[in-house]
C-alpha cells in the first residue's frame, strides 16, 4: 500500500482553540445521503435489501489535523501521538463519477446475483469534458468495455442514459433464461425496454443455492464414513466453491471498467489501465464463513458442535484462499508494516511513537490492545476516519446498522472507494491498518456493539 501524498496538502489545520465542526457537511452523512439516492433498475421487492452491497468511488480525501501541541504537524508521517483521534477524522472528500452496486434480485422462482454500474450523466465528468475538448457532446448513450471477476464483454457495450438519475447506468442480472421481462412489473420492463437492465450469465454468474437454502445446508450432513472413526460430518470448505460467483461469500469480487463515447473515439479509462474496483470488505458471520462444519466430542466434550471458521491462520484456509486469489492474495489476520507504520511488537504503551521498521515486513497477527461495547442510540453514527496503523473488528451484537469501509491509502490494484452494505446480529467486519470506516444506526431502537483491536 502507499500513502497518497498529494492529498497531504488537502489536510486542515484545527485552530488549537476550537474543536473541529463535525455537524455541517459531516462525510458520514455525505456518504449515506449518496447511497440513499442510489437507484436500481427494477421494483425493489426484486432485491434483498439485507445483501445489498455499494461500492463509491472517491478522491481528494482531506484529514483535520492533530490537537495541540502538534496543530501544525499535518503530514501523516510524522503524526506520531497514538492517542490523538483528532488527526484521524475525515474532513472532506470528492467522489468519482462512477459507482458499482451488487447484490441479489429474484424473479419468478429465479434467485441470483446482479451488478450495476453507473456514470455520472453530467457535464463535468471525466468523459463528459475530454469529449467536450474534442467538439464531441454527449447524448443519449454512451460505451463501457466491463470485465467481472474473470468474464469480460467481447467488445464495449451500450450504456444508456437514465433521465430519473441523470447518469448512464446498466444493471446486469444473471438470470439464465429468455423471460425475464415478463416476471418484471411495470418499472422493470421499461428498464429493460430502455437497456438499463439486462440478463448476461456471461458477464454476472452464480445462484444463491450455491451458498444458501436447504440443498447447502444438506452438505453439512455429509459424514466422514471410511476416512476415521469419530464419524464428524465432513465440513464445507467456502473458499474455492465457485470462485466466480459474483456474491462470493468470502472472495472478493474484483469489476474493471473503461467509459467511452459511442463511436469510441473518447475514452475514459484510468489513462489506459482502466479502472478496477474491488468489492474487499472482510464481512463474515453465520452467512459469511471460511468453512462450516460439525464436530462430534468438541475437545474432549460431549454431543455435537457446528461451527463456522470465520478468519483463520490455521487448518491450512489461507493457503486455500491464496490459491483462488494468486497475486491478490493478502493474509486476512495479518497487516503490511510499512516505515510509516507504528509497530505492534515494539511498543511500550506510552504516548509517544512505537520504533518504526525501517522496512516492510509483514505481521501475520491480529494484536488487541482494548476491547468495548459500544449502545449506539438511533440515528448515531461512528464518523469515517482512518486507521493508519491499527486493525479493527465491529461485530454487530443487536439491531441493523450501515457499515462503510473504504482505503485510506492506496492499495495495490484498486481505486479507492466507500463500500457500504448492512450488518445483521452476528456480523462482523475487519477495517485494516492504511484503510478507514464508519458505523451508523440506521433504524429506531438502541444497537449493541463489540469491538476490539490494537496497536493505534
């Protein structure tokens, strides 16, 4: 990962007089107000509001500075009291003109995945002011060559306009037969009608009964006859059953994307690399798991114990994951320690910085220096800020709130972006160290909370 070093100049000093101004413009709200808005195609008792899953794009971060007596040390590296939150806080930001949205729909008996990629229909994007400076103005549709997991589009598509968002938007559902617009009400059709929504097994696999309903939960009854003699039923390994799937319970998805007018003469594409974004939150739970399993005599103990490997160094799940990821492949536990990292195993707990690597190494643990429960009242939220050094697990006790995880600094082969889906009781997720995040209760009754992490 690297630090984007020409946002530093985007940092605001705080008058070591005054606290900040969290209430106006504050990002949480920004990002939340964004996704409110956010449209899918077809009537929304077709989704599964539970599952649904956006990615937004963003740029030009800003952080407010630290409290006194280092007001003027704006620098990220050389923020180096651990104990000062100030510093950590999101102050501001600029989203992209792209968002991507995935999730699951359903028609008829059908019950699949869906991706969604939408772009901003204004003057003022990328392609909207290349295009301009050519002569060229934009109208009613323009191009995308898309690629999702490994399926790519032979050549670039139609995207067309939609005047109910003012964006040019396609939404692509894996439906695998050719009568999808008469299971569709009114609002559907005309999608289709319009080319906003298309059924492309192709480009979006999978079907929700490969890793939920009664035919995969009948695989946890299989037993072990013939490989032992304590009968535990064999478990169910999640990492490498179809990696392809685009709602992967485990694997992220990873969607490239390059924006062109129709006759492809103008291009926004990343300046020729395309753009990629990656669908990375660590969100595990009862739903979202390693490997599911029985155990008979847990430990020495009596009756039978279900059981749900949700990260995990041991019983050889990593070297599973590396596999299906190749050159992607990060350990979920561990953190990369670059030279402006503090280090965990150096420390001594004080205020002041902890020795610094001179190097990248790579820590494959999860250090914990405090846990808490947190009851956040209705309409609270946890503001986004960053984590430079530390990891994070939120496992969400009682009641629904919206989780946002996005890259502080950037990682390797993505672009930065919030991603924001729900938690349910019995989810968590991980933010990690050069990453940021935010919780908000979202509904009318109290939340419960526990978290834990380590070495900020």
């Amino acid at each position: 990962m690297e630090l984007v070093g020409a946002e530093f100049t985007n940092n605001i000093r705080v008058d070591p007089n005054q606290d900040p101004n969290y209430q106006d413009r504050n990002p949480v709200n920004r990002v939340l107000t964004f996704w409110a808005r956010a449209e899918l195609a077809a009537d929304r008792e077709h989704y599964d509001a539970g599952n649904l899953h956006y990615l937004f794009p963003y740029r030009n971060l800003a952080l407010y500075g630290p409290k006194p007596p280092n007001a003027d040390v704006l620098d990220p590296r050389g923020q180096d009291d651990k104990q000062d939150f100030q510093k950590q806080n999101i102050a501001d930001f600029d989203f992209t003109d792209t968002w991507i949205a995935r999730g699951y729909a359903s028609a008829g008996s059908w019950d699949g995945p869906f991706v969604k990629l939408s772009y901003d229909g204004g003057p003022l994007s990328v392609l909207a002011r290349t295009a301009a400076a050519q002569g060229i103005a934009l109208g009613r549709e323009i191009r995308a060559w898309i690629r999702i997991g490994g399926n790519q589009t032979a050549s670039p598509i139609r995207v067309p306009y939609n005047p109910r968002t003012d964006r040019y938007e396609i939404e692509i559902w894996s439906y695998p037969q050719g009568d999808l617009r008469g299971l569709l009400g009114e609002r559907g059709q005309r999608a289709m009608d319009d080319g906003v929504l298309v059924a492309d097994t192709a480009l979006v696999r999978g079907d929700r009964a490969a890793f939920e309903g009664a035919e995969f939960s009948n695989l946890r009854g299989q037993s072990n006859l013939g490989l032992g003699e304590t009968n535990n039923p064999a478990p169910v390994d999640i990492v490498l059953r179809q990696p392809d799937h685009a709602m992967h319970p485990v694997l992220p998805l990873r969607v490239e994307v390059a924006w062109a007018t129709p006759d492809l003469a103008v291009w926004d594409s990343n300046g020729g690399a395309n753009y990629v974004y990656e669908f990375a939150m660590l969100h595990r739970g009862w739903r979202r798991y390693l490997q599911v399993g029985m155990s008979r005599h847990p430990h020495g103990g009596v009756g039978f114990l279900e059981y749900r490997n949700l990260l995990s160094n041991y019983f050889a799940l990593e070297g599973r994951r590396q596999t299906a990821l190749g050159e992607r492949w990060a350990p979920e536990l561990g953190r990369e320690v670059n030279p402006w990292n503090f280090d965990a195993s150096a420390w001594d707990g004080t205020r002041a910085a902890g020795p610094k690597p001179d190097t990248a190494k790579l820590e494959r643990f999860l250090a914990v220096d405090y846990m808490d429960l947190h009851l956040l009242s209705p309409k609270c939220g946890i503001g986004i800020h960053r984590h430079r050094d530390n990891q994070e697990v939120f496992l969400l006790m009682k009641g629904s709130a919206v989780m946002v995880v996005g890259d502080w600094a950037k990682m390797t082969g993505r672009e930065r972006a919030f991603e924001v889906r729900m938690l349910e009781p019995g989810d968590l997720t991980i933010c990690k160290t050069g990453q940021l995040h935010a919780l908000y209760n979202h509904t009318d009754e109290q939340i419960q909370l526990f978290m834990f992490g380590g070495y900020d």
